[in-house]
C-alpha cells in the first residue's frame, strides 16, 4: 500500500512534467504564424536545443552537490513558470503588436529553467523508488508514461478550448509549472553529495566522452545520431501551423484537422507511448542496427505523408498514417541508441556517453534541424500568399525533409556494422 502511493505521488510528478511541455509544444508555431512570426519559428524551438546543451548538466551539478534534487526540480519550475506566464501576459498586452525580442527573450529563459527539470523529475523518481526497494527497471516506465498522457491532456485543452493560436497556452504552462514547484516540495528528500571537492565542469558537460569519436564505430553513431535529431523537433515546429492554414482553402475550412488540429497530432504521441511496448520484440527479433534503421524509414514516411496528404478525405488518412509512424521514428531511435551506448562503452563512461547520445540529438541535432527547416520553409512557404501556393510550397517543404531522411537512412544502413543484441 505503501509503494502505491509512492507511485500515485510519482505518477503526478510526472503527469505535470509534461503537462507543462504539451501547453505549448505542438501549437506555439501556429500562435506566432498568426502574429506575424513565423519566420523565427525556428529560433523558438531550437533555442530548447542550445540550452539543453548546458543547463541540464549545470543543474544537475547543483541537485548533486548544493540543493536537494527535489528542492532544485521546485526552483526551476519557479523560475520557469513565472518566466512563462510573463510572456503570456505580455503577449496578451501587446495583442498584435508583439514584438519578437521581448517575447522571445521571456520564453528563451523560461525554457532555460524547464529543460533541465526532465532529467531532475527522472532523479526523483529514481531515488524514491530505489529507497523504497522497488525495482527501477520494472516500476518507471509505468510511471513515465503517465508523463505521455499529461503532454496529450494539456494538448486537448489547449485545442477545445480554443487557445491553440492564443497567449493562453503560455499562461496555462507557467500555471502548471507554478503548481508543479509547489507539489515537488512535498516529494521524498534526495541526497546530496557530502564530497565538496572542486567541481570537474568539463566532466559534469560531459565534454569528456568526446574521447569515443576516437573509436570508428562510435564516430559513426555520433554523427548518425546529430543528423536523424536534425529531424526530432521539425514536426513539432511546423505540423500544426501546416494543418491550419488549409482554414484558407474553402475545400477544408470545415474539416476536424483544421478545427482541431492539436488533437489529430496528439495520435503522434499516443503511438508513442504505444510503441514503447513494442520495442523489446523488435530488438530480439530484428537487432539494434535494424531497429534504428526502422526508424530512419519511419521519419522519411512521417514526412512523406505530410507532404502527400490533406485534411480531407481521404487525404487525411495520410495525416494519420503520419502520425501513427512517428512512435517508431521517435522511440526506436531514441531508445535502441540509448541501449547501443549502454553495450558499446565501459561502465565509467556510460553516463558520460549517455549524455553525448542526448547531446548530439536533442542539442546539436535538434538545433540544427530546426534552423535549417525554418530556413527551407521561410523560402518555400511563408513568401507565398496565395493558399493554393501556399500549400504547394508545404508540399515541397515536407518532400525535402522527407529526401534527407532517406539519405540519412541508406547512409546509415551501407556504414554502420551490425549490432547484436547482447544478453545482460
């Protein structure tokens, strides 16, 4: 009874973690298309690349070594949510005439402190279970999913309430952050570190397991791993403002994907969690490389079908099919190259390793990505006014993703040696 309140209280943890991310993340593009901002939709996601470059290891050096990881996890989502609701306030002031720099500036630092609170909620989590002799491998990932089920909760808010193109969706996140900071002080104590030497900050960046490009194979896993995480946050960026503007074509004003276009994106992460149970088949059945390669295919389809579908029918079966393969494009990726970082490095290095892996996909890879897609769709779309063009220039925008994924998918499957799945 006792450990299934602990999970209740963890389960919570969770379900606000992402709640707070799903406020924003899939609708943010639309807000600023609207606004007049579409051409710095990238820089709004790929700033969540550069500061994950740094901010979670800094934060992580203070839960280890200053303040309890819980109280650290508190401050952070303070900080973020004030910072937050700040920018959706101003954004409500300003009405149409917000301007890119304040708005951009009160978010970018927001998202400085949110970041980190990923890793720190999993610390958390971590700790309290392993102090209540629980079994980490078997009793998290129930309890994680519940943070796929907040980021979809607050997704179908923010679209039947109607602020998907609002500054609500902002002051909806900083609210559930605030909320979140309150409920951490209330989780189980972490430990800090009693060793007060000085701080190894090359090390704590994990700066140091840039040693494994040394190896070739490792080389190899690296570079693949920055360029498929050029492909992580494109559809996050550019799905939604993609689906709402067919509301200019008299044909698809009326369909449920423009009125509703949070909700059929949500399928993406519905698959998501979905797909996590599928992996350990897939893994004995097909090995790592395989895997991986699945989900290389898996984003050339994710945006092939954007570019081929539409809102109607039957176009948005494609929409669909879309947003069904995106669990495999996410999670094989993500969760096989987790696994091959564990098998390939030694025991000192993996933590290290495991944060390079997190370095080259959510920081480099994502940051890059996101830049160059704003870059593509910039030139391809938002110079069009008429909505027939328009939508050609969507059109050639997600075929040009799609073309890049298959390079990087044969690439990859010509380079990269076979993997077996080794048994632990």
């Amino acid at each position: 009874m006792k450990n299934r309140a602990l999970q209740i209280r963890l389960i919570v943890m969770n379900f606000l973690e992402f709640a707070v991310w799903g406020a924003y993340l899939t609708s943010m593009g639309t807000y600023l298309f609207k606004h007049g901002m579409g051409q710095h939709i990238g820089w709004f996601y790929s700033i969540q690349g550069v500061v994950s470059l740094f901010m979670p290891a800094l934060m992580g050096i203070v839960a280890d070594r200053w303040i309890q990881a819980q109280k650290t996890l508190s401050l952070c989502h303070m900080l973020a949510g004030v910072l937050m609701c700040a920018a959706g306030l101003y954004a409500f002031t300003a009405g149409d005439a917000v301007e890119f720099s304040t708005l951009f500036t009160l978010y970018s630092f927001s998202v400085a402190f949110f970041m980190p609170t990923i890793a720190l909620t999993n610390s958390v989590a971590f700790n309290a279970l392993v102090k209540a002799g629980m079994d980490t491998v078997k009793d998290f990932p129930p309890i994680r999913v519940f943070g796929t089920v907040g980021f979809i909760v607050t997704m179908w808010c923010i679209d039947l309430l109607g602020f998907q193109s609002t500054p609500w969706q902002f002051v909806v996140s900083g609210g559930l952050s605030i909320l979140l900071a309150v409920y951490s002080l209330t989780l189980p104590a972490c430990e800090i570190s009693k060793d007060k030497g000085d701080v190894d900050l090359v090390e704590a960046l994990g700066l140091k397991a840039f040693r494994l490009f040394k190896q070739k194979k490792m080389a190899l896993f690296f570079v693949f791993s920055m360029m498929l995480g050029m492909c992580l946050q494109v559809t996050n960026s550019y799905a939604n403002p993609f689906i709402t503007s067919f509301g200019a074509i008299e044909e698809f004003a009326d369909t449920f994907g423009v009125q509703h276009a949070n909700i059929l994106i949500s399928i993406s992460q519905i698959c998501e969690a979905l797909c996590i149970l599928a992996i350990p088949f897939f893994l004995k059945k097909f090995g790592i490389k395989n895997v991986m390669l699945m989900a290389m295919f898996a984003w050339v389809f994710r945006f092939g079908f954007f570019g081929a579908g539409n809102p109607g029918f039957p176009g948005v079966l494609l929409f669909i099919l879309s947003c069904i393969v995106y669990g495999f494009a996410f999670d094989f990726f993500n969760i096989s190259g987790a696994l091959y970082v564990d098998q390939e490095t030694e025991p000192a290095q993996r933590s290290s390793a495991q944060g390079l892996f997190m370095m080259m996909t959510n920081g480099l890879g994502a940051t890059i990505g996101t830049l160059a897609a704003q870059e593509v769709v910039n030139r391809l779309v938002f110079t069009q006014s008429e909505p027939m063009a328009v939508w050609a220039g969507w059109q050639q925008a997600w075929y040009i993703f799609a073309a890049f994924a298959l390079v990087v998918a044969i690439a990859f499957w010509i380079f990269f040696p076979k993997t077996p799945v080794k048994n632990s």
